[in-house]
C-alpha cells in the first residue's frame, strides 16, 4: 500500500504518487517530487491551486512572502510538458 499524504487545496488524501510536492527555499516555493528535496512540504493536488491560494493555504503550510517558481505554478496548472 502506498502512503497516503493530505492535499493542501481541497484536504482530501490520495496517495503520495499522485500528488506534487511543494518545499520552499529562500522566498521561491519549488516542486520537490523529483529529486527529492529535504525540508517542510506540502502535498497539492494538480488542480488544486486555486483552492489553495484562496484559503492561503501554502502561506499558512510553507510560510508568507514566497512566490511559486514558474515551473512549478506550470506543473500545477496543468502546462507543463509531458514527462515533467
């Protein structure tokens, strides 16, 4: 059986395979499904940014004042290229 994470956006929990990882470095919030990064993550859903946002969850999970890195906010909308 897989592990189970939460998603941030819509607090539902699904394993962790299907969910994007989400660490902050500096004031740069980052994608850290592969590699691994170390540090506090938050688990997202892919179409649940916006849920997120609204509730300021990723404020409240990683900290204020960072930004999602432009590959990463790709990911999550669903633009990234396939094999990302």
């Amino acid at each position: 059986m897989e592990p189970q994470r939460t998603c941030i956006g819509c607090r539902r929990r699904d394993d962790q395979s299907r969910l994007v990882r989400i660490v902050r470095i500096g004031d740069v919030l980052v994608d850290a499904t592969r590699p691994r990064l170390e540090g506090r993550g938050a688990y997202l859903h892919r179409g649940c940014l916006d849920v997120a946002m609204k509730r300021q969850a990723l404020r409240r999970v990683l900290g204020g004042g960072a930004k999602l890195s432009e590959a990463l906010e790709r990911r999550l909308r669903g633009d990234a290229p396939v094999g990302y």
